[in-house]
C-alpha cells in the first residue's frame, strides 16, 4: 500500500490536440505532482459530453488525449490513466450526490452560469448543470486527498468538500474531504493572437493556438506571428505588454528560467529574437512528445491494452467504494444469482 497522498485531475477530450495552455498548466504540473503522489489521472469523456460533440470525433480524441498525457510523461505504470466512461461507478455515485445537491447551491456554480449564459440558458443541458457533482463523485471514489486544479475549478472543489462533508454527517464516515491545489496564476498561458484571452481548446479560430500535436513548422509560425505591440521593450508587464508578457510566461515554463532572468537575457534584443527562442524551446520540447504521441496513435491495440489495465486499476478502487455507498443510503443489494 502506497502511503503517499492519493491525487486526482482531469481533463475533457474536447479536442484533437491538447494546446500549449494544458501543457504549462495541467500536464507539466501533474508530471512532477505524480513523483511525490499516488495519483490518478482521468480522460473525462462524460464530462466532455456536457456540451455537444460529435459522436463521430469523441472515442478518437478521448484516445488522442490519453496518447498525448503519456507523451508529455504521465507514467501508465506509476500512476493510475484512465478513461472517466470505462469505470461506471462515476456516474453511478454522481446520482447520489445529485440527491444530497441543493437546486439552489448548483445554481451558483460560476461555470455553469457562464456556459449557459454563451448558449442561452434554455439550450444548456441538465448534464451541464449536473457537471460539479459527476466532478465531486471523480475526486471522492478515490479518497482523493489533492486536487489540482485551475483557479476557474476550485469553486467545484468547494461543492465537493460541502458534499463529503454532508454526507458523512448524514449517513456515516464514507469520504475523505478534499483540498484544492491551485496552479499557478503565472502557469497561465493567452491566445497568441488575442493576448488577452486565455488559450482555449474550444477557441472560436485556432491561429493564436498551439497543438501539441501540431507539426513543428506550423508552432514555429504560429509563434512568429504572435501579436506584440509597437514598443520595442522585452519586459514582463501583463497589463501594458500581454503579447510580450505570455511569450516571456512561455519560455520560462519551457526553459526553466525565471521571468526576471529572460528579460536580463534579452536587454537589447528585439521581438523578432524573442520569439525565435521561444518557438525553438517549444518546438524542442513538443516535437518528441508529438512523435511519441503518434507512435502511440499508430498502435491502437497497445494504446487499449494500457488503457484496459488502467481501467482495471481504478475500477477496483472505486467500485468498493460505491458498494458502500450504496449500502449507506440504504439500497438492496442485487442478490446475486447461483
Ligand atoms: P475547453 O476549451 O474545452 O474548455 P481548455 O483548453 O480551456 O478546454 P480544459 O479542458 O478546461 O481546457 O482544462 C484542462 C486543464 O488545462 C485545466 O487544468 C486548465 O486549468 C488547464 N488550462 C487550460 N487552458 C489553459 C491556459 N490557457 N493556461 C493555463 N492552463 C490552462
Ligand atoms: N472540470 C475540470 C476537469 C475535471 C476534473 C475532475 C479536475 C473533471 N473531473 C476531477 C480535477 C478533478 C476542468 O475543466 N479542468
């Protein structure tokens, strides 16, 4: 038995490619989280079907994402890669807490309100309202202990905590409460065109966005083409220089340097020399983990293997824990047939 706390994060296979923004924000920070961590990784596809996607794109990028959570150094063997559908009892204890969930406590979920509000409240779905609880029944099938999560998810990890709390004094010590681990403000990254929009999977253009599973040539144009300004100063100051300030935000995540030591580096220098040595570190460092990723791609058989055990290995963590659950609230057990 591992005595190290238990960790879970995940993200939605909204996507084909992850972007630049998943990498410094998400996969990076899981990467070194998960040395010091039992922890749990997730594709959570039942999360992604909260708004629609295309039933004909969803199973490839929910398998893209996994392919590119090991290329970036999740470690299928150390810590726990699964895929959120292929263990049932997250939508099974999701419907619990549904139960335990006040109407008006979901309601000022700020995620749920903004998403809706971009839909028209009327087309959101149930499944989008219901997104923090299906979220809640991830963290605590686990006995999930860290979180770590962006600034716009600690509100649902908020939800979580109440929820344990509210059902162990309800119904006897079942959960562990959770604490959120909030990455780092300076890990977030903009859109390349529109500096002052946070990079998205889901933007509406993708010129201002960096796949991963882009080819080098096009990240290395892409970054060329960042919007700076008309000043010719390299100086980190989000509020004057949003185009400068996310490529200096870039190159440390990419390099390691302190934002303080890159400016030194550049007294001097141009953009132009900025952003070659940020499309360079990127490109460095992405283009083996795309070539690992399509190597991954190219090997469905392999790929499933790892996710089936995967699957395996956080099914007998959470199914026990659902059993219990169950028996908590009070439902019959199913007698099994002889
Ligand atoms: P979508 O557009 O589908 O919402 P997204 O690219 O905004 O996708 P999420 O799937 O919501 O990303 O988030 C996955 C993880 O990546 C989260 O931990 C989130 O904090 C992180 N992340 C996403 N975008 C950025 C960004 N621009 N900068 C830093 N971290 C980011
Ligand atoms: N809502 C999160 C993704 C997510 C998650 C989780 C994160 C779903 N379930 C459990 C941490 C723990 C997001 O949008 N980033």
């Amino acid at each position: 038995m591992s005595t190290a706390p238990r960790l879970f994060s995940g993200m939605q296979p909204s996507a084909d490619s992850l972007q630049i923004g998943n990498y410094i924000g998400a996969l990076l920070q899981w990467r070194e989280m998960q040395v010091t961590n039992d922890a749990i990784f997730c594709v959570v596809d039942l999360h992604a079907l909260t708004v629609p996607q295309d039933p004909k794109l969803l199973a490839e990028q929910t398998r893209k994402t996994a392919a590119q959570y090991i290329a970036a150094g999740i470690d299928p063997e150390k810590s726990i890669l699964f895929v959120q559908s292929h263990v049932p009892a997250h939508s099974q204890l999701a419907w619990i807490l549904n139960t335990i969930t006040g109407f008006g406590e979901a309601s000022r979920m700020t995620q749920f309100k903004d998403k809706a509000a971009r839909s028209g409240t009327d087309s959101a779905s149930v499944g989008l309202f219901a997104y923090p609880t299906l979220m809640a029944a991830d963290i605590l099938l686990y006995d999930t202990v860290v979180v770590p999560v962006g600034d716009d998810q600690k509100q649902h990890v908020e939800l979580t905590r109440d929820l344990a709390g509210r059902f162990n004094s309800r119904f006897g010590e079942t959960f562990v409460v959770p604490e959120a681990v909030i990455m780092k403000e300076t890990a977030r990254i903009y859109d390349l065109q529109n500096p002052t929009a946070k990079m998205s999977k889901s933007a509406a253009s993708d010129a201002g966005v960096v796949w991963m599973l882009d080819e080098p040539a096009v990240t290395a144009k892409k970054i060329k083409s960042a919007v700076t300004d008309d000043d010719r100063e390299i100086r980190f100051d989000r509020g004057a220089k949003p185009g400068v300030s996310n490529l200096l935000t870039i190159l440390s995540a990419f390099t390691d340097e302190p934002v303080p030591v890159l400016e030194e580096s550049f007294v001097g220098k141009g953009y132009g020399d900025l952003k070659t040595t940020v499309a360079d570190a990127v490109v460095a460092t992405f283009e083996p983990m795309r070539t690992r990723a399509l190597e991954l791609l190219e090997d469905p058989a392999e790929l499933d293997r790892i996710l089936g055990n995967n699957a395996e290995r956080a099914l007998a963590i959470a199914q026990p824990k659902l059993e219990t659950v169950y028996d908590r609230v009070g439902l019959l057990r199913r007698p099994r047939s002889r």
